[in-house]
C-alpha cells in the first residue's frame, strides 16, 4: 500500500512545475498498472447495487488503489463517478445504468421556463449517494488516497442534459437573453457545489487536490468542459461560455480544461487566450485517438504557454515527446503493463 505523504514528496514539485508551465528536461508520466496477482477486487451484477450501493463502490474503491501500481507521478485517488452526468442527474433529470462504465441522463423537463432555478435537494437520492460515497471515501482517504469532486459538468451539459440537447440550441437562437441568464444562475451553483465538496475535501487532510484527470495539483482543481459546444460556432461560444469558464476558472486554485474532439478545436483560440487558464487536456474523440496526428495541435499550445495533458498508448511516448519537446507536457499512458511502464518511468526520470 503507498504512503501518500511519502509519494507527494516525490513527485510534487515535478507537477508544480508543469501546473506552472514551468521549465521542464522530462515530461511528467502518469501510469497505473493492476498488480499481477492483486486480491480479488468486489464486483456485483446488479447494476443498481454497482451504482448504488455506498459501502460497496467504497470498498471496491480501496479495493483497486491497493492492488494498483502507481509510476510516475500518478497517485493513488478516488474518481467518485455517478456517471458523466451527475449533475443534471443530481438536479432531477432521469438516469439510466447503462453498463457498470456508465450512467446516463434522460433529459426530464420540456422548456428553459422550467430549469430556471433547480436547486441541488439532498433529499434527491441520486444526490444523496453522491455526498455519502464521497463523504465516507474521505473518511478512508487520510494518507492513502486523494479524492476528486464528482463530475460538475459544463454549464450548457448541464441545461442540455435537463431539458435536451435540439431544446438548448433553438434557444440559443430564440431566446439568447434568457439562455444567457440561465446559464448565470447556473455557473454560480456550479461554483457554490464546487466550494462545498472542497470544503468536504478538508477533512481528510491531504495534501493539494485532484480532479478525475487524476493529476494532483497543490491547491483545488478541476477539469473544466463544455462539450455541448461541439455543436456551436466559436462566436457563440464566446459570447454565451467564454464568461462562464473565466468564472469557474477563477474559482479554483489549478485549472484544465478538457477539450474534447475536433469539433471543439475551433475554441482553442478564444481558450488560449484567459490568461489563469494552466493548461488543456487534448481528447482527440473515437477514430482519432492515435497522437501523431495531433503533433501540431499541441505544439501550438504549447507554444502559447499552457501546459498540455494527453492521453497516450505505451508506443506512443517517445514519438510524441521528440516531436514536441517535454516542457508543459503531461502524458497519462494507458493498458501498459508493469515492463512497460517500468521502462518509461525510466526512460523520462
């Protein structure tokens, strides 16, 4: 089992510097590897009770960080995952378990009129899961594991994922004033739950915080996203989102933000230029996963003085660490085995 506190003193001021874009000769390796003869890990076929059922996701939980190998700078944290949707399931829209890798939202109500004011009810059981699964995985945490805010969401996710995707984007035509109300109201519950959850964080006195991107930075942090705008042009989404990334940016203390597929590089521009934005997490989307083709994408964020998060496979590495150099570079290596990560790690110490 890892000591925490031993593997922060390890690896802090490495992440501090790349939080920073500072200067950098490695980039920073995230890998995480199951054990080869790791313990049985709990498993329910009721998918209900997967989702469910806090004492076992809490068991499950610590479960796989203790017969997980950490390189790098990964570290051992809890994901608490309701779901890519948990929000608007949290605010009353209808879910549905999927698979044991996903929940989904059904959108429950039919007009903007309608969503103008929900507000987070503990009473609402899916929400009541969520503050207990994180409450108790806090309680397990002190020294063994950080812990990372469920998934907020992106301001417009969250009014899609309530009253529908064709209903949002007709109003944003329609009823533009309105929308952009909203969306105020709703960027400040966004901010209000986000202090709430880190004013849980304190109780399990770690060090620095982590978001499901499972990069520990010294203060607060979050991935930020706002994957509905794959469908908007960058116009409109400077002036309905810009606003609101800047505010929830400047809610915390270390902020990425999680740019997801091609369609969404048309925002690069307006994203590169908020000055305490840190850096962007590069999701190529299904098809085009593969980073040789992406060389100059990230360069040019790079260049622009953000650091860069990538997901890569274990071949992947070093092609991508010639071509655009270490400085600002955060790769997150995925199904590599224990030789493999062992050579990286390595490799870029």
């Amino acid at each position: 089992m890892i000591n925490l506190n031993e593997k922060l003193k390890d690896i802090a001021p490495r992440l501090e510097c790349w939080w920073n874009h500072g200067d950098q000769d490695t980039p920073c390796i995230l890998i995480q590897v199951l054990k080869d003869n790791h313990d049985k890990i709990p498993d329910a076929d009721n998918l209900v009770d997967f989702w469910t059922d806090v004492n076992f996701v809490i068991e499950r939980q610590v479960k796989l960080i203790d017969n997980t190998n950490y390189y790098g700078q990964a570290v051992p944290f809890h994901f608490v995952d309701f779901g890519a949707s948990a929000m608007p399931i949290a605010l009353g829209a209808e879910l549905e378990y999927v698979s044991k890798d996903t929940i989904w939202a059904h959108p429950k109500f039919n007009s903007l009129e309608e969503i103008t004011d929900l507000v987070l009810d503990e009473e609402n059981p899916s929400y009541k899961i969520i503050l207990e699964t994180t409450k108790q995985s806090i309680a397990h945490a002190h020294n063994h594991h950080m812990v990372s805010v469920y998934p907020l969401n992106g301001i417009t996710d969250i009014l899609a994922g309530l009253y529908g995707t064709e209903n949002l984007l007709m109003d944003l035509i329609a009823k533009p004033q309105q929308v952009k109300s909203v969306m105020d109201y709703y960027k400040r519950l966004w901010i209000n739950e986000f202090n709430h959850i880190q004013s849980l964080m304190k109780n399990h006195q770690n060090r620095g915080g982590i978001g499901w991107a499972g990069i520990w930075a010294p203060g607060t942090t979050f991935p930020i996203q706002e994957d509905f705008t794959y469908m908007i042009s960058p116009q409109m989404y400077r002036e309905f989102c810009l606003p609101h990334v800047r505010d929830i940016i400047d809610s915390m203390d270390y902020s990425l933000y999680h740019l997801d597929g091609i369609g969404a590089i048309g925002h690069l521009d307006a994203l590169l230029e908020i000055d305490n934005l840190n850096a962007i997490q590069w999701v190529p989307g299904a098809g085009k996963e593969r980073l040789d083709q992406w060389y100059g994408l990230i360069k040019r964020i790079l260049q622009a003085g953000k650091s860069v998060q990538v997901f890569a496979q274990p071949d992947e590495v070093e092609g991508l660490v010639d071509a655009v150099g270490p400085k600002g570079l955060l790769i997150t290596v995925l199904n590599a085995a224990h030789r493999q990560a062992e050579k990286l790690i390595n490799r870029y110490l």
